[in-house]
C-alpha cells in the first residue's frame, strides 16, 4: 500500500532497489513504535502526496512511550525522501539496530 511505500516506488516503480525495503521497515517501526500510522490521511491521493512531499514526524513526538534517540534516529533515517540519505544495505540496517540493543543492555 502506499503507506509503506518509498517515493521513488511512487516516482517512478522501474527505478527501485532495495533501499526501498528500507523505507518500509522504517514505515513499520514507526507504527510498531507508535500504533499510529505515518501519515493521517483521508484517501490514497493525499497519501501519495505526503508521502512525496512531507516529512514524517519523528516517531518519539507521537509515541506514547519513550522512545531511545538512537532508535528514534534510526527510523527517521530509514524513512528519508532521498534513498541516499537512507542506510544503504540491509547489514548497515542490522548493525544498527545491533548497538541500539547493547547499549539498552548496558
């Protein structure tokens, strides 16, 4: 759906590679994280245009519960326009998340 759907996905679907999958993680974590959706919205149009356009809030604004600055950073970061800005491969994905759960343990 067009909700976990990164903007190059709506752009244009013949250029997409994997760090679309990380855009969609980062959609999910956030509703995990937050039991809300990333963008409210009334129809699939007005989705397609934020998901375009603007920038989703940060997961620790809408949480009920706190949520660590590491991991808050990580879910933004996974949900940037530019896939450029996201992680780039599913390891860097992994090792994050990996610090993130050692540094809980600590």
């Amino acid at each position: 759906t067009p909700l976990y759907m990164a903007p190059e996905c709506l752009r244009n679907p013949a250029d997409v590679d994997a760090r679309a999958d990380t855009y969609a993680v980062g959609a999910v974590a956030f509703y995990m994280l937050s039991g809300k959706k990333l963008f409210q919205t009334t129809d699939d149009l007005e989705l397609t245009s934020k998901v375009l356009n603007e920038e989703p809030p940060r997961v620790s604004q809408v949480a009920a519960q706190p949520i660590p600055v590491e991991l808050d950073l990580l879910v933004q970061a996974c949900l940037e326009k530019k896939r450029e800005d996201r992680p780039q491969r599913a390891a860097d994905l992994l090792e994050a998340l990996d610090a993130i759960a050692a540094d809980a343990r600590d």
